[in-house]
C-alpha cells in the first residue's frame, strides 16, 4: 500500500493547524534502515474501527511516500483490506 504525504495536499495554514490540533502522538523525522517490524493500527474517516495490522515491513520510500507488506494480518482484517480497495477500484 502507499501513503501519500498530508502535507502535500493542505491548501492552507488553517488546515493545517486543525490537522496538527487532531493528531494523537508526536510525529519524528527518522532516515535509516531498521531491521524491525511495524504493528500498525490505521484509523481510516470512513471506518468505525480501525484496521490492526499485526506485521508490516517499510519496502520503499521515495520522499513522503512509502511501501508496506503486510506479513502478518489477521483474516477478518485481511477482508476489510480487500474491501477497502475494491470499493476505491485502485
């Protein structure tokens, strides 16, 4: 999956400031190669639960853009995965 940067798309500075005002934790700047692995859990505007990803793995970055594999996700989050894209036809 990809993930644009937010910062890309904000039009203003008063967006901006209600973003920052809506963002739980503190946000890091971090360049370097870690072997580790990521659990996630992605609040999405149009779910009422987020998704739990158990394992994910960065592939690739380029800019504020990046990859992840899902290597471990269970299967009733896997189908909301799959449901979420074919309703958005990516």
């Amino acid at each position: 999956m990809a993930a644009k940067d937010p910062g890309l798309t904000r039009t203003s500075s008063a967006g901006y400031e209600a973003e920052m005002a809506e963002r739980r934790g503190r946000r890091l700047s971090l360049s370097c190669r870690v072997g580790m692995t990521l659990r996630l859990s992605l609040f999405l505007h149009n779910l009422k639960w987020p998704l739990r990803i158990d394992e994910a793995w960065v592939r690739w970055v380029n800019g504020g853009m990046f990859g992840l594999e899902f290597t471990g996700i269970r299967p009733a989050q896997r189908e909301r995965v799959r449901a979420i894209i074919m309703k958005a036809k990516l």
